[in-house]
C-alpha cells in the first residue's frame, strides 16, 4: 500500500466517524487504566458490565485498596483471570500511592513498571487518558494491518513501529480507535465483511469476501455513499455513548 492510498485509508475512516474512542467506559486517567488491565482477554462489553458497580464503590487507588483483594475479587470474578487482575490491581494501587501521589503517570516507563501493564496498556492510557499518538497494537490492528497491507510485520511491536512510520501525521493520535473498531466490527476476524467495508478499494488483501466494490461502483454511482453510510451506522448502532474524561 502506497502513502496516498494510507491517506485516503484513513480520511474515509475518519469520515465516518470523526470522534473515534474507546469502547471501555472511564472517568478518570485512573479508572481506565483500571478498565484496560481487566480487558485483557476479556470483552470490553464484560469489563463495563463490571466496573459500572465497581468505580462507584472504588474509583481511586485509596478506595481500591480500602476495599482489598478480596473485595475487589467480588466485583471482578465475572473476568477472565480475575485472581491475577485483582492482585496486579491492588500492587498497582499500592504503587500510584507511594510513587506517584496516587495519579495515573503519563510516562512510558513508569506505566510499564506496574503490575498488569505491558507496553499495549501503556499505549492505550498514553493516547485515550493523555491524547499521545501513540498506537497500540491489538489482535484486531494486527489482523487489520497486516491485511490491508497498511503496516505489515510479524509481532505486534513490528507493526506498531511501521504504523508510527506510515501512518500520516494528522491521522496518528486516533488512528488506534479507528483500526480496532474497523476490526471489530468489519474486518472481522473469521469472516472479514468486504462487501460493506469502506476501504475494500485500497485494500490489498487477496481473499475479500463479497462482491468487488468497483463492479457495485458500476452498478450505481450512489453505491460508494451508500456504502459509507451502511459501516457509519454498523458502528454508531454498535458504539456505546462515551463518557468522556475531560
Ligand atoms: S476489504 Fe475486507 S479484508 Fe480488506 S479491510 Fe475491508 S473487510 Fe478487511
């Protein structure tokens, strides 16, 4: 895929949702890196579900610890790997207290050196919390990425370092929201949906399902639109309404 085809990639993408953002439902810097630690394998659906009860009994490291390992287990046990998230979450508290006056850092280096965060939750809490353009790569970004050809590479840290590379600069601080949730919900994962995808056109992926996009181009010039409007609405009938950090 070539720079102008990338551009147009995401113009189009941003077209149809211009204020892209997380699916996972925070307030603060600290209750997303909350909800990011327990979405590990986990659906964002399942993490909201849980901390919709736990942030209003625990929503700063001081609450989370009043409320211990096991308190907060009860709150979390519908998670995959609660024991582990419920332990990381507690050391994290303790640390944030300790060594950070109890706020979330925006520093690479001390995100990653909390338990439970690796460099792709860094990442996340470094562009949602912070508004850093930074890229985190995920199984839908990677699958995405290396599909299209928009960044290719063999480990998710090779494509988050092509996409730093190609992504164009005006693009890069949403360009995370904006390929996860075109993997989630269009370029899937069993069976990527090319007949209603908006950038079949640009994409270089051999196996595309569903009717070329320039022959329904052919059939009717309103086809492109049309298509356009139909991924706008599969994402906005699927995006839940954000709260917003401010
Ligand atoms: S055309 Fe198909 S493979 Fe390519 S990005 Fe769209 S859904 Fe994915």
């Amino acid at each position: 895929m070539n720079q102008q085809k990338r551009h147009e990639l995401f113009r189009r993408l941003r077209e149809i949702n211009p204020n892209p953002t997380t699916e996972l439902e925070y307030n603060s810097p600290f209750e997303l890196l909350v909800a990011v630690i327990l979405s590990a394998q986990a659906t964002d659906v399942g993490v909201n579900k849980a901390t919709r009860r736990l942030f209003k009994v625990a929503n700063t490291p001081e609450k989370l610890l009043a409320l211990g390992e096991e308190g907060l287990k009860e709150y979390i046990k519908t998670i995959g790997l609660f024991n582990t998230k419920a332990k990381n979450l507690i050391k994290t508290a303790q640390i944030l207290l300790e060594k950070h006056n109890g706020e979330v850092p925006q520093d690479r280096e001390a995100l990653e050196a909390l338990p439970g965060v690796g460099r792709k939750t860094a990442n996340v809490v470094l562009n949602t919390a912070f508004g850093e353009p930074t890229i985190a790569v995920d199984t839908h970004i990677f699958r995405v990425s290396n599909r299209t050809g928009l960044a290719k590479g063999s480990t998710p840290l090779a494509v988050e370092k092509k996409l730093l590379q190609v992504v164009p600069p005006e693009f890069r601080k949403d360009a995370h929201h904006w390929l996860i949730l075109h993997g989630r919900y269009v370029c899937k994962a069993r069976t990527p949906n090319c007949a209603e995808c908006v950038i079949r056109d640009l994409c270089d992926y051999k196996d595309k399902t569903g009717q070329p996009f320039t022959t329904a181009t052919k059939r009717s010039s309103g086809k492109k639109n049309a298509t356009h409007k139909k991924e706008a609405r599969t994402l906005s009938r699927k995006q839940p309404r954000q709260k917003k950090h401010q």
